[in-house]
C-alpha cells in the first residue's frame, strides 16, 4: 500500500510493505520476508516468584501472584523446562527474562537456571523486572557474573511512591538504584507507572519525566493498567499538540544521542520499521509460540506473562489478529502499529475494547507526522545520518 506524503518541493510515497521512502510512484516489489531460525527463540520469559514483598496498589497481578497461591518456582519445575527447552533443540535464547512477582525473592533458582541453561543454549541477553528493595550479597553477586539487564521500578519523588507501593519502599528502591549508580552500571532502566493518585497528588507527568532526566538514567513512563478504575488516568493520551512535540523532541533527543531520554513510542515504531524493517502483522508478535515461550511458574506454557495464573484468556488469538477489525486492516500503517493484546482484553486499551469493538485510533495522524518530520530532516543529511546510527542505541530490548 503506498501513502503519499505532499510537501511544497516534492511529493513522496510511503511504500508501507517494505517500509520505503521514495519520491518515485512505482513502489518496489519487495515484500519483507520474516524468516524463523530454527533453534533460536526470540524470547523465554520465566515466573520463578508468584510472590512479591510489596503490595503496591494497582498491581494488574494481584499483589504478584496472579490469583493463585503465593510460592516460589522450586528446582524440580525449572528442571522440567530446561529440559523441554533442550529437547525442542534450542540453541540461542536472544532474551532471557526472569519474572515474578518479585524474582529477586527466588535469587539462588535465578542464578540456577542460568547457570543450567547456559550449559546447552547460548543466551544473548538476561533481563528481569524488580521493585529493587531486595539487595543482599547474593543479588550483588548475580549482578557482577550476569550483567542482566535491570527494569526498576519507580513511580516518581517518596510522596507518591510509598502511597503507591507502601511505606518506605522509596528509600529501599532509591538504595538500591545508588548501588547501580556507584559500582557504574549502566545496564538498568528505570519504570515509572503513572495513575491518577499522581495527579491529585499534584505531579504531572512532566514532572516525572523531569525527575528522572535529573536522575540521569534511563527510563520510561506507562499509564497505569488496574482494577482499580480509582486509580486509572482519565486523560490516558496526550493531546495532539502535546504528542506533536514529543515526537519533535523525541527525533532531536535521538539525533543529538541524548540515550537516557525517554522517547515517543510513534518515533520508536515508525524508526523500528523503517530503518531494522521489522514488519509487526500482528498487534504483538511476542504472543507467536515459534519465536517467544513463557513459563508459568507450575511450568505451564502461556502465550504471555499477563496470562499467568487465574489471568488466562481463550480470546487471544482473536485479539492479536489485526484483520479481525476492518479499521485496521486497512491501514496504510497497520504493519508498523504495536498494541497490548493483554490491554485490549483486559479493557484497558483506547483502541480495542475488551468487547472486540474498535474504538477510535490516532496512530495514524501521529504516524504520518512522524514522516513529514523525517521528509524534512531529509534535507539535511548529516543530521538524518545521525538519526539512523543513533537510534540503534535507543533500542529497548535488542
């Protein structure tokens, strides 16, 4: 499908199947073919703790463990999945990530595993999510073998965390977070969720943003997903003025390599396609059994960790399927556009109510923006050079 995009000089036609930028009308016949390796998996996500120290109060797993029982995945159940990982003949697990819960309650199996997988499969990247309040010996000791990749937790200044997460959680997280900083690691990223007790509690989203370019870190901000609808932003998007100039400052932070700023999910998607190709036919291609696997922590597979426990859904395969909604199937942008099939069923998403209806999408004006931007950095080659070669750095989750 080709988009034209008209400026006062040219007019350009967006080739949206190979993602291609040209002012010729004749679009290329090449199609991205997205090939799967055999015994390579994009992603195994594991929940070795279906337990958690805090109880924060939006917590979407119910206080960590997913309507079920608390407990802590034992060596038996991970030996059960290391083995059916090596029998299905994997060879390279590109993300591995340990998930909980809080998974750092369950530090000797997150080192285990590791260490048992690494025996037969090459992992490229360890990751994990944590609420950084548990920091001892062992967790020091993991961090300096492993180098994981680490998601922290903070939801902004102590006012609003510990309303949010309880009672001097902030000091521990912050403790934390000065450990990283001082033995100089710079592979962790800090997660904010934000709610409306932010807003009545004063804090824009601006002054959360604000507070963490002051940290110095990486990090980035979601809007809360809960059931409890108290606590859920009613504005849930930006303006489009608003997301205008996030875009703007987003393609200027990438160009100019400000690496710790957090930039627009437009800018992210729409550079994802057109400079790496990749080509999302699905509104997650994570939910895909070929390239991504997620244990639950009995060892169950689910499709997602979202799915974890009592969360399970038949829906999901109807959800992610983007011609399911004819307002997306025929979308000149539809193969660069990501959404949460979780959020969609869940009821969160503004896109997809979790009765199957499409609601109403601003992607595609933000993403035809996005274009008209990069047409007009396009005339100044050094900085749309620099806006290629520094956005691999900006990269999330290569």
């Amino acid at each position: 499908m080709l988009k034209a995009f008209s400026t006062d000089e040219n007019i350009y036609y967006f080739n949206s199947e190979n993602f291609t930028l040209s002012t010729s009308e004749i679009a290329s016949e090449m199609d991205i073919v997205r090939e799967h390796d055999e015994g390579i998996l994009k992603k195994v996500v594991i929940n070795i703790s279906n337990n958690c120290n805090l109880s924060c109060v939006y917590c979407y797993a119910d206080g960590g463990n997913y309507g079920m029982t608390n407990q802590l995945m034992d060596v038996t159940t991970a030996n059960k999945i290391i083995e059916e990982l090596c029998n299905d003949g994997i060879q390279v697990i590109n993300r591995l990530i340990l998930f909980g819960g809080e998974p750092f309650l369950n530090i000797d199996l997150f080192v285990y595993i590791i260490k048992e997988l690494s025996k037969n499969i090459e992992i490229k990247k360890i990751e994990t999510v944590t609420n950084g309040t548990v920091l001892n010996q062992k967790v020091k000791s993991m961090i300096d073998c492993y180098h994981p990749f680490l998601t922290v937790s903070l939801d902004g200044p102590e006012l609003i965390h510990d309303k949010l997460r309880g009672k001097g959680s902030h000091r521990r997280t912050m403790k934390f977070i000065d450990y990283l900083k001082k033995i100089d690691y710079e592979n962790f990223e800090l997660a904010s969720t934000y709610t409306r007790m932010h807003q009545k509690l004063g804090f824009q989203k601006e002054d959360i943003y604000n507070y963490f370019i002051n940290m110095e870190v990486r990090f980035n901000i979601n809007h809360v997903f809960s059931k409890n609808k108290v606590l859920v932003v009613k504005e849930m998007e930006m303006t489009e003025e608003v997301q205008k100039t996030f875009i703007d400052q987003s393609l200027d932070d990438i160009i100019n390599n400000k690496v710790k700023n957090y930039i627009s999910p437009i800018v992210y998607d729409v550079l994802l396609s057109m400079i790496f190709k990749s080509k999302t036919k699905s509104f997650c291609d994570d939910i895909d059994p070929e390239t991504t696997v997620t244990f639950d922590v009995d060892g169950t597979r689910k499709s997602c960790f979202r799915f974890w426990g009592t969360h399970n859904s038949d829906k999901v395969a109807q959800f992610n399927n983007k011609d399911t909604f004819a307002q997306c199937k025929d979308c000149w942008c539809k193969d660069m556009c990501m959404e949460c099939v979780a959020n969609m069923i869940d009821g969160y998403s503004q896109i997809i109510s979790e009765e199957g209806k499409f609601l109403e999408c601003q992607k595609q004006d933000m993403m035809e923006y996005c274009i008209y931007k990069i047409i007009e950095l396009s005339k100044d080659k050094n900085r749309l050079s620099k806006l290629v070669n520094h956005f691999e750095r900006f990269l999330r989750y290569a």
